[in-house]
C-alpha cells in the first residue's frame, strides 16, 4: 500500500504502547507518513480490540475503537519477556529514530528496553514515554487513567451544569491531548536530533497535559486564587456566550465582542442593551451576568432556531446548532473536506475511519494501511529490520 512520499517517511517509529494516548501520537506520525511498527502482544494485541461492540463486520479482532487509533501501522507480535523477542526489539531500535512508549515508570528497564539502554546503542533516538503522572514526584509509581486524570486534574470541576454532578468529557480527551502534544514534542526532537545527532528522553504525563491544557480556567485561578465552578455551557470570561432554548429547539450563540453585542441586540428588537451600563461592555456583561442571561433567554425563545441562524449569519455573530455525530458528519462541509474515509485492507474488509485535520499543501497526511490484525505483518518485519531468517525465525514466529 504505497502512496506518495510523506512527511515523515524517512522517520521509523517503534510503538510500544496501547490503549489510546500512545497509539494517538503513533497515529499521528504514521498519518505523516512515518513505518509504525506497533508491538502487540501474540494473540491477544491491543487490549482495545476487545473494547467492543461496535466491531469491523466480520472480524472481531477490531473493534472500532481499536480502528480509531491504528491505522497506518505494522502490527509485529512479539512477547517481551521472551529474551529473543527482546533482541529483536532492539535490533528494530538500533534502526528506527523513534520509541513510544506508555508503560509504567520504570517498567521497560528490567528487558533493556528503555530510554538509556536504547539510546547506548543509537545516541540520536527520540523515545517517548507516556504515564499517567511522569516520571518523577510522588505519583509517578501510579497508573493513570483518562478518566481518573480528568477528575484529579480539574477538568470534571468545570464540566457540568452548576449545582449538577462532575461530568466527564464524553471522549477521552486527557488521552487524546496527551497523545497531540506527545506528537509535537517528538517533533520538535527529530527536528534537534536531525541538527545535532542527538536523541532525547521525552517524559509525557496525562496528568500534566490535562493541567496545561485547562488553558483560561487555569489561568483564572492562578489570578485570583479562587478555583472556577462550573457553569454548564456558559463561558467564565465572556457574556452572552452559551446555549440558548429557541422556539424549537437550542442554539448556541457566542457573542465575542462588543460590536457583535451591539448587533444583536438590534437583531432582538433590544436596542437600549446596548448602551445600557450594566451591558454597554463584556466586563460589564460578565459581571452581571444573570441579569443579562435571563433577558437574552426569554428574547431566544420568541424565535425559531431556523430565523436565529440565519440572522445571526448575517449579522456576522457567531452563532450554531448542536448537533448529533451523525449529523455532524452530515454538514455540508463535512461533507466537502470528506471528513469520513474509509481504508480497503488486503484482506477485502473497508474500514471506516475519519480523515486526518492536518491540513499540509505539499505533504498531506494519507491512509495507507488499514489497522492491522494481530501480528499480520510479524514476518515481513522480522525479516525486513531484525534480519531474521531460517531457523531463527520461524523458532520466533511459532511462539506467536
């Protein structure tokens, strides 16, 4: 399955991870064109394959989830406590410019297969490793879950309607920024490594990631130290800008500024908003809040979503429905920027998949490999970057 040349495609990358952050950033890369060679455990794989239904229609060995984060890769089933599945590993190592890994801190040493083992034999290697909490302090010992990091690190706090129970982000975001700012590190390491012939040890913590990426809520409390409360789809900095009843549905109106203001309160019939003190400015807007909101609601409801769209549209202010997955992916422009794909495998199955968002000219991101059945490709690799042959590997594939 071989397309054009891209991005990446002079990059190899050994992934030795599972679950969701590690074969998000593999993705990635192998979107971009990089020859993922994904470590499976023989006969079981990824635990995600099992993470079903929904499954590929006749093979229940990949689940959609599974399909989510693994395509463009190899699958090469190899036990690691098998001292000659080890030796292999390192081979493939000693030619690949990046590791991923997402083990528990100091779990991988005890086979020679970290960072300083590794990187003894092939100084300008990029490995990865992704925890739930680093590789220091007092909870790096800890395994970390997408849905336990969200909790501890602050994110259910802000997500949820006031007064209401915690609420979790209906995917597992800590794991998929994890796994998009673990790309942009390697990144930036093979862009070092390429200009020096140096590797580095990448230390990436869900637990971190999901701390920096609370972004203005972050920096909210950090200016006043008063910790945010949620506010169910309202927004903590600026007003009006949340979801609104209309007279036949929701609509999300997002109102960015104070000229955006201005316009709508013409398009409600409430011109004197406007220039109303308490309003004039979102300063002044979001400190009187409830008073604001509570007139913009019942103004909403005197309309339909439909007229609110358009008007809104045309006025220039922001402005949205909320829709379903399904009807996300039935937007016109979803359609046009052919947001749902699907890879043929060799072995005659289609699998659905959503296009990569990396918008490259020269260099687009391109599915090549549909995600791959345990060890499908243990063989070709074996031979290919280990240099097995004879005796010694088919000693090798029968413990598969």
């Amino acid at each position: 399955m071989k397309g054009q040349q891209g991005a990446l495609s002079h990059v190899r990358v050994l992934d030795l991870s599972r679950i969701l952050a590690g074969p998000w950033t593999t993705q990635c890369l192998g979107d971009l064109g990089a020859d993922v060679i994904k470590v499976e455990r023989p006969g079981v794989g990824d635990d995600t394959r099992s993470w079903g239904p929904p499954y590929l229609e006749g093979d229940d060995q990949r689940s959609a989830y599974f399909c989510s984060v693994n395509r463009n890769k190899r699958s090469l089933a190899l036990d690691i406590a098998d001292p000659e599945a080890v030796d292999a590993l390192k081979r493939i190592a000693r030619q690949s410019q990046v590791v991923v890994e997402n083990f528990k801190q100091g779990a991988l040493a005890r086979y020679g297969l970290d960072y300083a083992s590794l990187a003894a034999e092939n100084p300008a290697l990029v490995y990865c490793s992704i925890t739930g909490f680093g590789q220091q302090g007092p909870e790096s010992g800890r395994a970390g879950y997408d849905f336990m990091i969200q909790g501890m690190a602050g994110l259910m706090s802000v997500t949820g309607e006031p007064g209401g129970m915690p609420m979790k982000v209906g995917v597992a975001l800590s794991d998929v920024l994890t796994g998009l700012n673990a790309t942009v590190a390697i990144l930036a390491a093979l862009n070092h490594a390429e200009r020096t012939g140096e590797g580095q040890h990448i230390d990436m913590s869900l637990f971190d990631v999901t701390v920096a990426s609370l972004a203005n809520q972050a920096a909210n409390y950090l200016f006043t130290g008063d910790a945010p409360e949620r506010l169910g789809n309202a927004h903590p900095n600026i007003v009006p800008y949340q979801v609104f009843d209309v007279a036949d549905g929701h609509l999300i109106l997002a109102v960015g500024n104070d000229a955006q203001f201005r316009r709508f309160c013409v398009l409600a019939g409430r011109e004197e908003w406007a220039d109303d003190e308490r309003f004039a400015t979102n300063d002044a807007r979001v400190r009187h809040r409830e008073e604001l909101v509570s007139r913009v609601a019942s103004a909403m409801r005197e309309r339909s979503r439909g007229d609110w769209l358009a008007d809104l549209e045309e006025a220039g202010i922001p402005a949205g429905p909320i829709n379903d997955i399904a009807q996300a992916f039935g937007e016109e422009q979803a359609i046009f920027r052919g947001l749902a794909r699907s890879i043929q495998d060799e072995h005659g199955f289609s699998v659905p998949s959503v296009r990569s968002p990396l918008g490259l000219s020269a260099t687009p991101p391109e599915l090549r490999r549909a995600p791959p059945r345990v060890g499908e490709h243990t063989r070709e690799v074996l031979e290919e970057l280990a240099g097995l042959e004879g005796e010694a590997l088919e000693k090798l594939l029968g413990r598969d």
